[in-house]
C-alpha cells in the first residue's frame, strides 16, 4: 500500500517583468491526497483537469476548478519516477512513461489501461511519450529509436533508429514527427506519411552546427515553427515550410525544456537554473519572465484555453494564471492553401498538356464560379488576375466580375487564385472549351400554371399579382424556349376539385420523354400540428382544410406524373415545406449531358417556412434571369443559383428561396434543363 504524505501545492503567480502586464492573485492551498514528489504534468484537452505524474509512478487527477479535490488515476509497474505524461486531443486516452520504459496506456470511457514495456538507456535523457493531433497514433523514444504505434489497437506503425532523443513533436498534420536528437546536434522531421524527411540544425550549415547536443525541441501547433535548443545556450527558430532558420539567440544558461503556446505566439522556456520566461515570435524577444524554480523543471505544460502555465521541479507543482496574456485557444494548423472547387464551368478529370485541367461548357459565354474553403478562413480571391468576391456575406462560393467567352475546339486559360487568411496559397489552371450539346426530347416541354388571386371566402385576402405573375412567366417561356403554346396552360383561381383533374389530366398525358414544369402562385398555409403545408384554391375556407390542397397530395401527383424531368416553382407563403428533408441552394454546374440522363423530381420555392410578400421579388428576378440569359442551355439549378442572392437582398422581408429535391417522387439526381429557342 502506498502513502500520500501531506503535501502544499502553491497557486503562485510571480510579477512579470513586463511593466504593462497585470499581476494576478496568490493563492495556496494544502491537499492530503496528493503524492509527496510531482515529476511530471499534464492538461486534459478540455481543460477540465490538471493530470500529475509522481516519483512512485502514481498518476493523480485534479479538477482545474476544485485544486483540492486529488484522484489516483492508476500506477505504473517498477515504482520509478513518472517522466512523460500525455493525453489525447479527444480526452479519451492519457499515457504515462516511467524511467524503466513502462507505458501504460489509460482510457477515460472504461478506467481500463494497458502497460506496454520499451527499452530505455539511462543515457536517453528525456524519454517521451506524445500524441498526434489527430489523435490516432502516439510516439514513444526508446534506447536509439523512436516507436510510432496505432492508439486503438497499439500495434507498431512505425520505428525508426535515432541518436538519444531529447524533443518528440507530431507535426499538426500528424503526417511527420519532430526528433531532436542529442548525439548528433540535429532536428530530423521524420515523414512517416506522403512527404518528405528532413533534418535542420548540423547538416544545414546553421550556426547551430557547432553548438553542443540538442536538449529540447518542438513544433509549434499552428505549423509555423520549428524550435530547437542546443547545449551550450544556443535556441534556434525554424521556419517549418521553407525550413530556414528565421532567428537564433546565444543564452547564459542552457534550455532544457521549450514548448511553443498552443495559438502560436509565444515561446515559453525554461532553463537549467529553473527560470521560465515567455518568448515572442518570430523575433525571440523576452516578454517577461514568469517565475524562478528552485531548480531546473523535470516538466511544464500549457492548457489548451491558453489560461494556465503549470510546472514542477521535482517538488510542489505551480500554477499560473495566464489569462491577462490573451492567448488564443487551440486549434487545428492550418498549413495548406484553400480548397477550390470550380462549379461553373465543371471541371473534368482530364489533364492538359501543359498540367491545365480540362473544363468543357455548353455555353458560349459563362459566369465563372467556384467554392473556396479553408480552416483558417479565405482572405482573397482572384479569377483571371480579377479580385472575385463571395456571392452572399461569409459565403464560401465566388463568381468572376463578368462573362468568359469560350470557343469551340479551343481551350480558353483560366486561372483560380486563392489565399486564406495565414498566408496559405492554391493556384489552380483550368483550359476551358466550349461544348455544344444535343438533348434527346427536348421538344417535348409540358407547364401548367396555377394562379389564385380571388378567394370565395371573405376571411382570406386577395391577392393583386398572382395571374398577372403566371402570365408573365408562360409568355417569356413560350417566346424564348422550347414551350410550345398548346403544351402551356394557365388555370385562374381554379377550386380543389379542378386543381385535382388538371393534375390528373397531366398524369395521362405526360410521357416518359416529356419535361414538366408546375407553377404555383397564391396562398400558402403551414399547419404545426400537423407538420405539413397546403395550397390554398379559390374555394377553401378559413379554419377548415376541407378544400385545402396538401404538399402530400401534390407530391403523390408529381411522383405519378411519368416524366422525365419535373420542375415545381411555388411562390407562396411557407412554400419550403413541399421538401421531405431539408432543401439547398447549393451550387451546381452540371454536365449537361450526363443530369439530363437522369430522372429530376426538383423545387423551386421563393421561401421556406416564412411569410412572402404579394409583390413578388422571387418571381421578378426568376423572370428576369430567363429573360437575360444568353445561354443555349440553362440547368434549373443554374437558373435558381444566379438570382438567389438578389431575392434575399431585395425582398423587404429579405426571404430565402430554396431549390432542391421533392423527397419520395423518383428523383434520380438529374436536372430539369430550360433550352432556348433559336432565332
């Protein structure tokens, strides 16, 4: 049985240096629970708790907001001291490594832990155990080599020989792992994923080559830096893209144990004689100077809240409130430019010869669009050398200034620029090329408009612009594309019963080759209780849904109706809830040819479940789009996605109309397709 002496472990904060720096209160308190000697120190993730690691291999929990409150987690075997505590970015695991070698791998959902053994040298100075930030692999430094083993199952992944390791980072992609190695003064960043190793220090020619052994070493959680600490005083900053040594100081004492801050902007050390001081970046300029230990640290750490700073030199642990520093919270590096997904023309899987992916577009003239995402947010966009911007605020979809002229069997240069907001760069070069198509059945356009001003009940209003709205848009359709005038008809202020026969009337009629385009206008009700949305006739009644037409009647008609493509454009009030599941607006630049393939059961609604004014923004920007269009072939999608962002802007109510599929109707994926007429 093992005995916990009364120990103090001190809140303390010392008064920085720094003259502008506020001085946080001194505290202390006593706990019986906790182990006599602390050698080792860890945050969770979550700041939940502070981990210690003891001379007898103890491994004790506190709450961060109950110091008192001491847990024993588990111990490890060989009653030695505990020199490396680590736990996963998920809290789910905490491993510990004692001097003999024994981990033990512990699992917060189950209490359970496994012990593992490694082959240590008294000579290894620092055996280390870490995690990689994605949290599926942890890295042990063993007598001359370094294990690289799979959480889950704790098979080996990996191992690699190396010279006495003192400094054991994961790169933030998890893909490389940092190795300061004492026996040859060198960094080596070991790439057990798809890139390349690399050694920094000695073999780069730095002045860091005729400096002692390397003591410490880490990689900075934003993925900026690269900082390693040499016997001798020497600390040397990295640049982790270029790999360049970007500053380098000569200290007094040497640095046994640096750690970067997890947002990346200091540089916390301490040193031989147990002076911790805070660091800027990337100049290495002291900030201040936190506090003294009575001797060099056997460990520190930093919590992912950026608010506290713990440590211990082999006695009573101190904690520091960091909070007045501001430091940012941990997040995920982002060391990759942005993501680009060009949308309009749609990219092939063709390369060019001269590395140009190949973009085919059966218009002559395109607005260029594209999706730009990135972890740390885009700064810029640029289409062909223009500056592009987002086409609605915090959007992550961009579309050129004007049109891009194309040519048929030529390609046309277009190039996407994009840097997020750390710097990241994505270029990417596309050959586009126009390329006219022929759609099987395009003749065969059906539409029935449905336009209800009048209502027969006095409680419900009337309304000023449907018929006039179904008109408007049955004539440009019949004038400008392939609708043929005995294929259209607009019924006015029709009753439930004659909405039921023309529905009916459409079902025996429409072929399989046929395209079928509905139109709605007129009141619209959504009922809570019952979760469903009706259509209003001429005939129906306040309070009693009789008459009303539900959106689970209108979509069994839809589903019956045996067309290729049907297209529903509803401009009422609480007009989304014809969607089974939840609609999008989302960008789509189809190839043609392919989406007209496939069967299409697709909404277009001027709002979700809200209210929508009489005078209708909606139908004015969709009518005016199909009046614009210059276009030969004219998807629904690309149609819905042009004037989208004018709705929403204009509408007084500043409505969100919504496009997508009709749920349980037989949509295969396709695309309603709108051909113009030819002169």
């Amino acid at each position: 049985m093992r005995t916990f002496q009364r120990t103090v472990l001190a809140l303390v904060v010392a008064a920085p240096l720094w003259t502008r720096a506020q001085t946080p209160k001194v505290s202390a308190f006593e706990s019986t629970a906790l182990p006599e000697v602390v050698t080792s120190v860890a945050f969770t993730p979550n700041n939940q708790y502070l981990l210690l690691g003891t001379e007898k291999g103890v491994v004790a929990r506190s709450t961060m907001t109950h110091l008192r409150d001491v847990s024993r987690l588990f111990v490890l075997g060989g009653d030695k001291p505990v020199v490396s505590l680590a736990v996963s970015n998920d809290n789910k695991y905490v491993a510990a490594l004692n001097a003999l070698g024994r981990l033990v791998l512990w699992e917060a959902a189950t209490s359970s832990s496994a012990e593992l053994s490694f082959e240590l040298s008294s000579s290894n100075a620092k055996p280390q155990v870490v995690f990689s930030p994605d949290n599926k692999y942890f890295a042990v430094s063993s007598k001359l080599k370094v294990v690289i083993m799979e959480t889950r199952s704790r098979a080996i992944v990996k191992e690699r020989p190396a010279g006495f390791v003192t400094g054991l980072a994961f790169s933030p992609n998890s893909q490389q792992l940092l190795m300061g190695q004492s026996i040859n003064a060198t960094v080596t960043v070991w790439a057990f994923g798809p890139d390349s190793s690399y050694t920094l220090g000695g073999a780069a020619g730095s002045w860091t080559a005729k400096a002692g052994s390397v003591l410490s070493a880490d990689y900075s959680p934003d993925g900026r830096y690269i900082v390693a600490t040499y016997k001798g005083g020497g600390v040397a900053l990295y640049d982790a893209q270029s790999r360049k040594e970007l500053a380098a100081s000569q200290l007094k004492d040497d640095i046994t144990l640096v750690r970067f801050t997890l947002d990346g902007q200091y540089l916390v050390t301490s040193n031989e004689t147990g002076k911790v001081k805070v660091w800027t970046l990337p100049d290495l300029k002291l900030k201040l100077s936190l506090h003294e230990y009575e001797s060099a640290l056997t460990s520190f750490a930093l919590s992912a809240d950026g608010k506290h700073f713990v440590g211990t030199d082999g006695k009573a642990p101190s904690l520091y409130d960091l909070s007045w520093l501001q430091l940012g919270k941990w997040k995920p590096a982002d060391t990759e430019g942005p993501a680009i997904a060009l949308l309009s023309p749609r990219a092939g899987s063709q390369t060019l010869n001269d590395g140009a992916l190949y973009a085919g577009s059966p218009q002559r003239r395109i607005k260029v669009s594209a999706r730009i995402n990135d972890l740390s947010g885009v700064q810029r966009v640029e289409i062909n050398g223009k500056l592009a911007q987002p086409t609605e605020p915090g959007g992550n979809r961009y579309e050129s200034e004007g049109l891009m002229a194309l040519e048929e069997n030529t390609y046309v240069p277009l190039e996407i620029r994009a840097v997020d907001s750390v710097g990241n760069v994505t270029q990417q070069r596309y050959g586009v090329e126009y390329k006219p198509v022929q759609l099987v059945g395009a003749e065969n356009y059906h539409a029935l408009f449905i336009a209800v001003s009048d209502y027969q009940d006095e409680k419900i209003p009337s309304l000023d612009q449907p018929v006039a709205d179904a008109e408007r848009l049955a004539n440009v359709l019949v004038d400008r594309y392939t609708f043929k005038r005995e294929n259209v008809e607009v019924i006015k202020n029709p009753t439930r019963a004659e909405l039921v026969q023309r529905f009916e009337d459409l079902a025996a009629r429409v072929q399989s080759t046929d395209n079928l385009l509905v139109f709605y206008a007129g009141h619209g009700v959504w009922d809570e209780t019952m979760g469903q949305g009706f259509w209003l006739p001429a005939d129906a009644e306040d309070g009693n849904r009789a008459n009303w037409f539900p959106n689970n009647q209108l979509k069994d008609y839809i589903a019956s109706i045996q067309s290729k493509h049907t297209l529903l454009i509803t401009d009422a009030c609480f007009s989304g809830g014809i969607f089974k599941t939840r609609a999008f607006g989302e960008d789509a630049s189809p190839a043609i040819e392919e989406m007209y393939k496939l069967k299409s059961r697709k909404a277009m609604t001027s709002g979700a479940l809200k209210p929508v004014p009489d005078k209708s923004v909606f139908l004015a920007q969709l009518i005016q789009h199909l009046e614009q269009n210059p276009d030969d072939y004219l998807t629904a999608a690309e149609l819905f996605n042009g004037f989208r962002t004018e709705v929403i802007n204009s509408s007084p109510t500043h409505q969100v109309p919504l496009y997508g599929e009709i749920g349980s109707t037989g949509d295969q994926g396709g695309e309603f397709v709108f051909i113009r007429r030819k002169e």
